[in-house]
C-alpha cells in the first residue's frame, strides 16, 4: 500500500495554487519562455533536484531534469510554458490572476501552467521518496508548443528515449489518447494581368483561387474510426492594396489541414493538385507543405501502461476514464509518433483556454500530482 501521508503531503492545494499562481504571473508568450523556464529551473535546484537548461533559439530554453534511480523503466513527464496571446475582456490581470474559491483564473492558468505546476510537485515527491521506485524520471518542460513546438521538437530530436510518457495538458476525467496530424498547405496562384476594364485578356487570379476553395468542400478527407479530420482557410490573399484598374496576376491562400493515419503531406499534396486539375482552369496552381507539420498519433486503450494509469485514475475521480481523442495537435504527436514513446495526456481541469478568463480547477492540481505518483510507483516498482 503506498504511503497515503506522503501522497497527502505532496498534492497540497494551497502550494498547488502559489506555484500555479507563480508562472502565471511570467508573460510567456512563444518567443518570451526565457525568465519562467529560468524560475522553473532555480525551482527545481533549491528542491536539489538536477536540472538543466536546453538551449532551442533566442532566450528559450527548455528545462530537463532527469533523476536516474537505478535500473528500470523510464517515464517522461511534459509539460509548455507558452501561453496564446492576451484575449479580450478579462476580469483580472491575466498574470496576477484571481483566485474564487478553488477556481483560479489567469492566462495559460489551464493551459498548461497548471499542468506544469503538478509535473513539478510530481517530480519533488518522487525525488524526496526515491525509495518507492526504481528507474529514470524525466520531466521536460519546453518551450512554442503554441507556435511551431521547437521544445518538443528539440526533446525528440536529441533522441529521447522513454517507457511511457504523461504529457500534463488539461484534459482530467476526459484524458486523450490520440489525435489528429496536420499539415499547413499553401496554395500559390498564377493568372495573367490586363486591364480591369478588359478582364477577357487576362486571367485572374483571385477568381480562379475562388473556385478552388469554393470546391474544397467537395474533398473527401482522410476517415479514422477514432479521429475526425478536418481542414480551414486560413488565409486569401490577391490583388493589390492600392487601388489599381488590374486584374490580379497572383492570389494565395493557406489551408490548415488536419490528417488521420494513412494521410501524408505527399498524399494532401496530390488531393490538392487533383482537386485544381478538375477546374480545367487556365491559371496554374502551385501547392507547397509550410512548417510546422505534425503526425497523427495513438495509444491502444490496451497498452499495459493504461491499465496502470486507469487504476491510479479510478482511486482519485472515483470511475473509469472516458478516453478521447484531440481534434488539435500538440507536443504529444511528436513524443508518440516521431519519438516512439506510449503517450497520453493527463492533466488538471481547466475551463475556457484560448479565451478570457481561461480558469483551473485547483483541486485537480493535486488530484493530477496524487495520480501521477500512484501511476509512477506501479509504473516504476522498487
Ligand atoms: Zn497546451
């Protein structure tokens, strides 16, 4: 039976708040991640915990420590520390926060600082207790997960290796075991100018991109049993911005694109060219993949790992895990499908992100340390 004083000890909501509370106060939008990572890092190093800065570009290190404690499994906890930009109508400051009972509201307060928050405490438990568990914890917390992940893509690309990993993303009692990829197309298009007073000389651009998009519906996209793909305009762009008697030589426009398994940028590629060939159009389509891209990922509902994780879950929420799948893309894509590691995302309650007034429930930040550290002790077993 683990040592329920030292669960108890380690899940503390009222620390749970204070530090939740004290990343949220670091305005760290992707390209200002420097000051919290450095916060988070002296953090872990007054706890005496090892811990390192990874440099990715500019002040944007990712923070890894990593507690080898002997031979065994090795888990990776994860966690970003960006947030999206400010949203109109708070109530509060987004970075002092304000706390209503045990809701806290504050920018990235759900996602994920929270979820960062309960990684931490996680971490410190394991390490003070290093006598319930034997293997390597790693826990990482990176940097543009918002933008273009260059922290997990960093993590991945200096070759990770793990059993399992937890990323702490706000999710609780609907935890997620897969999603989708994506793809962002670009679609350049080349007309021909002529005067706007005689548009049967020329062909325009803006038109015939038109009717691309107006046709995009009519694309079959990639079919999951489990995910649902989907794609958006992000973008049109043509003509020009001066007022000009012109027909538009070029237009441009971006698709996000999300992709199930079996679907790659080659094969989105060819759809696309596909698609503009049916117009019998007489302006050319050029379609290029624009950075970042991101693989569908998943993990069985009967990976062994799960089993493990539903029984710490059960304890603490009192039912099984309702399992489902993201519709969005995360740094878990890159853990579970480039890096090969069983993921799955865990974390506090959060309401409204992306929005004003994006809350956590804070006693899901204990409750996510509490499950991570029965999860850990079975995972990791002395
Ligand atoms: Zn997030």
């Amino acid at each position: 039976m683990l040592d329920t004083t030292w669960l108890d000890e380690s899940s503390d909501i009222e620390e749970a708040y204070q530090l939740t509370a004290m990343l949220v106060s670091y305005k760290s939008y992707p390209g200002l991640e420097g000051p919290v990572q450095r916060a988070i890092a002296a953090w872990f190093e007054a706890e005496g915990i090892p811990v390192e800065l990874q440099e990715t570009e500019g002040d944007r290190p990712n923070v890894i420590v990593r507690i080898e404690n002997g031979p065994g499994p090795v888990l990776l906890l994860n966690g970003h520390v960006d947030t999206v930009l400010e949203a109109q109508g708070w109530k509060c400051d987004p970075w002092k926060g304000q706390r209503e009972g045990n809701m806290f509201y504050g920018l990235g307060a759900a996602d994920m600082k929270s979820g960062v928050a309960a990684m931490m405490l996680a971490v410190r438990a394991l390490h003070r207790r290093r006598d319930l568990w034997k293997g390597t914890l790693i826990a990482t917390s990176v940097v543009d997960e918002e933008a273009f992940s260059i922290g997990a893509r960093a993590i991945v690309d200096m070759g990770i290796k793990a059993d399992a990993c937890i990323v702490t993303e706000p999710s609780w009692d609907k935890p997620v075991i897969g999603g989708v990829g994506k793809v962002l197309v670009r679609a350049d298009i080349t007309g021909k100018s002529s005067h706007g007073s005689m548009p049967e000389e020329g062909i325009n651009a803006a038109v015939e991109a038109a009717r691309l998009v107006a046709k995009l519906d009519s694309m079959p996209l990639g079919q999951h049993p489990r995910m649902k793909s989907s794609q958006a305009v992000l973008s049109f762009h043509s003509g020009s911005d001066q007022y000009v008697i012109t027909v538009p030589e070029k237009a441009r426009f971006t698709i996000n694109r999300h992709t199930v398994f079996g679907e790659t940028d080659e094969s989105v590629l060819a759809e696309m060219r596909e698609l503009a060939d049916s117009l019998n159009s007489p302006a050319r389509f050029d379609f290029a993949i624009a950075p970042p891209y991101y693989p569908p990922w998943e993990l069985s509902p009967d990976h062994p790992i799960l089993g493990i994780f539903e029984k710490a879950f059960k304890i603490e929420v009192g039912k099984d895990p309702d399992y489902s799948y993201a519709t969005f893309v995360a740094d878990s894509n890159y853990f579970s499908s480039d890096a090969n590691i069983p993921t799955f995302i865990f974390g506090p309650k959060g309401y409204g992100y992306h929005q004003c007034n994006e809350s956590v429930d804070l006693s899901t930040i204990a409750g996510t340390v509490r499950v991570l550290l029965r999860f850990a002790t079975e995972f990791m077993p002395a």
